[in-house]
C-alpha cells in the first residue's frame, strides 16, 4: 500500500486543455492550435486517447521561457524598463503576483528580430 502525500499527488495531477486555457487567460482554441504539429510554439502535452493532458510544470516552465524580440517588451518584465503605460503597467502588476504566488522565476531573453523564426512567422 502506498502512501500518497498531497504534494505528490498534487505533482502528478493531469491539467485538462480547459484547465490549461484557463491557467493562462487565453481561449482553449488557443490551446489546441499550440498542439498541432505544425505549431513553433507547441505545448508538451500528454495525448490519452481522444484527450490531451498537461503537467503544470511543464505549462509553466514553456511560458517562462519565452522569447520575444522586442527588447522593450523583454526589458519590461525583467524590471530594466519602466512600464508607463497605464494599461500595461496594470497587466505587469498582475503578471508580477502571478509569479510572486507560483513562486516561479521568469525571465525574458531578448531575441533579435533577424534571429527569432517564431516572429518571422507571425
């Protein structure tokens, strides 16, 4: 007989697309299109029959290692740039406590435009 601490079981819990969507405040359509094979930016998910299956982990650790080229954009979040825009500022805010609570580590690298696929297919 195993004993299973809450941790544990909380580490091997499955997120759903839906859970996933919903996690990082974007539509589940948007989930989908990061699981085609075509996609650059695809998530590593766990297909289970007609279901996909996530880690938190591994959702997370894809979107703290965005690449952007934008050296502001990257700048911004790392804290080496002002966020002024009122708007903006509101969304760093809450990017900053999404982080703060997760206890994550994010960090933006800047890609120069001439070097980044991923915007050069945008």
């Amino acid at each position: 007989m195993a004993v299973h601490t809450e941790a544990a079981r909380e580490e091997n819990h499955l997120l759903t697309v839906h859970e996933v969507a919903t996690m990082l405040q974007v539509p589940v359509s948007w989930v989908y299109g990061r699981m085609r094979k075509r996609s650059v930016e695809r998530l590593r998910g766990y297909r289970l029959g007609k279901y996909w299956r996530f880690r938190e982990a591994e959702v997370l650790a894809r979107v703290e290692s965005q690449r952007r080229d934008s050296q502001v954009v990257c700048s911004q979040p790392n804290g080496q740039y002002a966020v002024r825009n009122p708007k903006l500022f509101k969304l760093w805010e809450s990017t900053q406590a999404v982080i703060r609570r997760k206890k994550l580590t994010a960090t933006f690298d800047w890609v120069p435009r001439a070097e980044n696929l991923t915007g050069k297919l945008i």
